[in-house]
C-alpha cells in the first residue's frame, strides 16, 4: 500500500510541474544589458497601449542607460528601431511627446521610454539599437515577447 501512495504522489507532482511548465511564456531579453559605445542600455519593461491607426498599436519601452566611458555622451528614443517578424523596421514614433532623449554624464543614468508604433498582432519584436548621429561598427539587439494586453 505504502509504494502505490508513493508513486501516486509523485504521478501527481510529475502532472503539476508538467501544467505549470505549459503555462510560462518564452523568456526574453528584458532586463538584460548590452554594452556598446560606451553605454550599458537595458531594456527595462515593455507595455503595448492602442493607437489611433487601425491594425497598429503602440510599444511604450522602457530603456536605461548608464554612460560608462570618460566623456558625456547622448542617448535617446530615436536611437532605437523595432523590427517585427517580416523584418520591417519601425522608428521612434514621432508624434508622441514623452519620447525621451538627453546627454548623459559619465558615470550617470539616464532612464526613459520610447514609442513604437508597430503592426497589431505581434507576438514578438527586437529592439534594435541604431543611433544616427554616430557610425556604429558592432551591434546590439534585445528579443523581447509582446504582452497582452
């Protein structure tokens, strides 16, 4: 009687973590730095809100970035594309004021959100970073899952 309890408990722990394991979303890179030109960026949270465009939403990202090198340096949403699974790319929506952007001091970091209208139905999307006012020679990239709404 005592083995049959045991391999019932265990049949019932072996379904719970199989039913919990379904349940998780693909991690992403949320959370995760990447260093380039001096900057530590990461991509700090992502949270979609609707946008006045039919079949379009908005991806309000939120970024921190902390200036590493000797010298100020700027940074700002402009600075970042989304490119979405047809590899389309999509800047900074320009018609958002709360876009942020600024020099940043050494040693100091600056935080802010960026706004990116992108196709709605987007499961997935990688933030690109891609400023224009300098000649990049590498590149960073962050894969980050859509939430739901």
């Amino acid at each position: 009687m005592k083995k049959s309890k045991h391999w019932l408990a265990i049949l019932i722990f072996s379904c719970a973590l199989v039913a919990v394991g379904c349940g998780k979303v693909k991690s992403d890179d949320i959370g995760k730095t990447r260093t380039i030109n001096d900057l530590e960026i990461t991509v700090t949270n992502i949270e979609m809100q609707n946008s006045n465009n039919s079949g379009k939403q908005i991806a309000k990202i939120d970024f921190s970035i902390k200036n590493i090198g000797k010298e100020e340096s700027g940074a700002g949403a402009g600075d970042f594309v989304i490119q979405t699974k047809n590899e389309k790319k999509h800047p900074v929506y320009g018609l958002n004021a709360n876009n942020f952007g600024d020099v940043i001091p050494t040693e100091k970091t600056l935080k802010g959100a960026g706004y990116y209208e992108i196709p709605a139905g987007q499961k997935e999307i990688t933030v690109l970073y891609e400023p224009r006012a300098i000649a990049i020679m590498e590149s960073v990239s962050w894969v980050v899952n859509i939430p739901a709404k």
